[in-house]
C-alpha cells in the first residue's frame, strides 16, 4: 500500500505506524456492509439510501485518502448548513444548496471535497437577497431564483457570474426548471399563482399560464415544478395538495395526489422532482416523508418517516421537515432535511447501478424510524 510522500513526512513515526496498524485492521476485520432499501422487505428493491451531509468535515472526507481520514478525523467539525431551502445536483460530482437566511448558495465540489460559493466577475461572493430555487442547463450552467429580489443569476460551471436578469411582472419567483431543447425557463410565482415563461438566452419573459383556483390548471401557491422526458410541465400545486401536469404550452393534461394522510396523500407537500427513469417524487414536509408516483399519477411507494437528529445520530431514511429534492442525470436522488439541517443523498437501482453495484447476502437492513 503506498501513501504520499508529503504526508509521511509530515507525520511523526509513531503516529504515522498507529495510523497504519488501524487502517490494517479494519481492512481486514471489516464486517459485511449495511445497506437500506425502499420499498422494504422485498426481493426487488428500489431506492437505496447512499448517506447524509451535516457539517464542513462530511464534504472534506470525500477528498482524503483512507489514511488522512485516520489521521485528520479528530477535527472538530461545523455544521454546514443552517436555513437549507433549495438543492441541484448535476449528476457529475456538483452540488449546489440554496441558504435563504444566510443569502448565501453553497457550490459544493462532491469529487474532491471542496466547499465552495457563487461569485461575481471580480472573484467576490455574491449578495444575494434571498436565494431560493436553484436548477441547471446541459452545458453545465447554474440558475438561482432570487426572490427577494425577483431575478435570475445565471452562473457558469467555474461558478462565477455570467448574468442577472430582472423578472418583468414577476411577483414572487420561487422555483424553476429548464428546457434545454425549446430554450425555456419556467418560472413559478407563489404570490400570482401562475408559471412565467421566460427565453433561456435573454431572460425576458414571454408569456403565463394559470390562475388562482382549484380547477384543472389553476394553482394555490404553486411551490415546485419540473420537467419530464417529453418536455411536459409538473407543478407542485401546493395549497391544493396536488400535482399538475402540463404540456409545454401550458395545456392541462391530468393531476394526481390529494390532501390527506393515507398513502399516495399528502398533507403538507413542499418539493417535487421528476427523475430521468420517470418516476415523480414530492416531499410531503409535515409528515416527514417522500411520496413517489409513476409519470401517470399512480402511486409507487413511500420513503422515510420522521426522525430528530440529535447527538449525532441519525436514521436512513429520517427526515425532520423535508423541502426541495432534486433528482439528477444519473438517477440520484437529494433532498434538503430543514429542521435536520442536512441533505440526504439516495440512488434509483436501475439495472446499470445494480450491475456495479449488487446486493449480497445480509446487506439489507431496515432503518427504526420514529
């Protein structure tokens, strides 16, 4: 086994050999791993929970080498997030986290563990007044909705600031999602009830679909939306405890979900995420827990339920308030857990990752949730 050079020589010898006797011995003594499935107690599972971040040192972990984690563990860690509302993961190893309260986004580089913010053209953080929803393009850029402010930032993959479009009519923006292919951005307002569609390239808005109501097409302070495969729109409805689906012209096709406690309910929904294997996932805050439907509105299965983080501890599958969620190009699944101050990370099992990544006997275990 070999191990850097700079380390070594920074290590005095004796806790470079302690380091070492302890990494062999738990490579050697390593019980079988646990693993946590959704649905449970079945031979065909579908979602599997990856892990959590909470603090500075659970990013940092991700750059070190099995040595310096050794080495460097005892580092006193701090919490890294404390009002978390919007999340984008790209599939490719970035991570971005939306902190109203701190007006501040977090660009979070998973392959090599660095934390890292949003700037402007001279290299300064940008002062955001309340950064909310939060998606991304195919080539890489990054969109965050400032509410407060009623603009869209456009950053590109370095992070820094490429431009700032104002929000002509816009009364309070808090969500989006991108259309690569029609060169769209769609935009919801909470305050107006409606969808802003607004020209990717420019930022001028071009037209809106909806109202306030509870009519096919109509929205109670939509919160979230999405895009499916084909282009068509998923607006969480969330006042009316509802998905909508639209076409990409603003057409109503169907709607699935209500207000409730029984399955496939929801009683106080605040994100939805529409994956690229097509299922629909919606956070049903109040209830600690994620619902998930076919692309038709039939109900698939339930993850989680609720549990406190405290001390430490945490449960697989345990939310405390859950928000914003966001699926990524590979089948990823992130959601932001407020109360918990962390994001969970879960994984669709399509036959590619269940190829790398087999279930052997006595990995499936069942987390005890509250």
């Amino acid at each position: 086994m070999q191990y850097p050079s700079c380390l070594c020589r920074l290590l005095p010898a004796s806790l470079l050999l302690a380091a070492m006797l302890q990494l062999a011995a738990c490579s050697s003594t390593a019980p079988v791993q646990k693993r946590y499935f959704w649905p449970p107690f079945t031979d065909q599972p579908k979602i599997e929970y990856l892990g959590f971040f909470q603090t500075d040192l659970d990013i940092k972990r991700l750059g070190m080498s099995q040595l310096e984690e050794i080495v460097f563990g005892s580092e006193k860690s701090q919490p890294l997030f404390h009002n978390p509302y919007g999340i984008y993961a790209d599939g490719r190893g970035r991570l971005y986290v939306t902190e109203i309260g701190r007006r501040y986004v977090h660009a979070i580089d998973l392959e090599h563990g660095r934390l890292e913010g949003l700037v402007d053209g001279k290299g300064e953080l940008v002062d955001f007044k309340m950064p909310a929803g939060i998606s991304g393009d195919l080539q890489g850029n990054v969109y965050v909705v400032d509410s407060l402010a009623k603009k869209i930032l456009v950053f590109g993959a370095d992070n820094k600031l490429r431009s700032k479009w104002l929000l002509d009519g816009v009364a309070r923006p808090l969500n989006l999602a991108i259309d690569d292919v029609r060169q769209r951005i769609y935009v919801v307002d909470s305050d107006q009830h409606k969808v802003f569609v607004v020209d990717q390239n420019n930022g001028r808005v071009l037209s809106s679909f909806g109202q306030h109501g509870d009519g096919p097409g109509e929205f109670n302070f939509p919160l979230d939306i999405d895009l499916d495969p084909a282009g068509n729109i998923y607006i969480l409805d969330a006042m009316n405890a509802r998905v909508q689906v639209l076409t990409s012209d603003g057409i109503f096709l169907r709607a699935f979900g209500e207000r409730g406690t029984a399955l496939g309910s929801f009683q106080v929904p605040k994100g939805l995420a529409v994956s690229p294997a097509g299922q629909v996932y919606v956070t049903d805050s109040l209830a600690h827990r994620v619902v998930v439907f076919s692309l038709e509105g039939d109900y698939l299965m339930t993850i989680g339920g609720k549990f406190v983080a405290e001390d430490g501890q945490m449960a697989p599958g345990g939310f405390y308030l859950p928000g914003d969620i966001d699926a990524d190009a590979r089948d990823g699944l992130w959601i932001v857990d407020v109360l918990n101050r962390m994001v969970h990370h879960f994984q669709y099992l399509d036959e590619d990752y269940l190829r790398q990544h087999p279930v052997l006997p006595g990995q499936a275990v069942l987390p005890v949730l509250q």
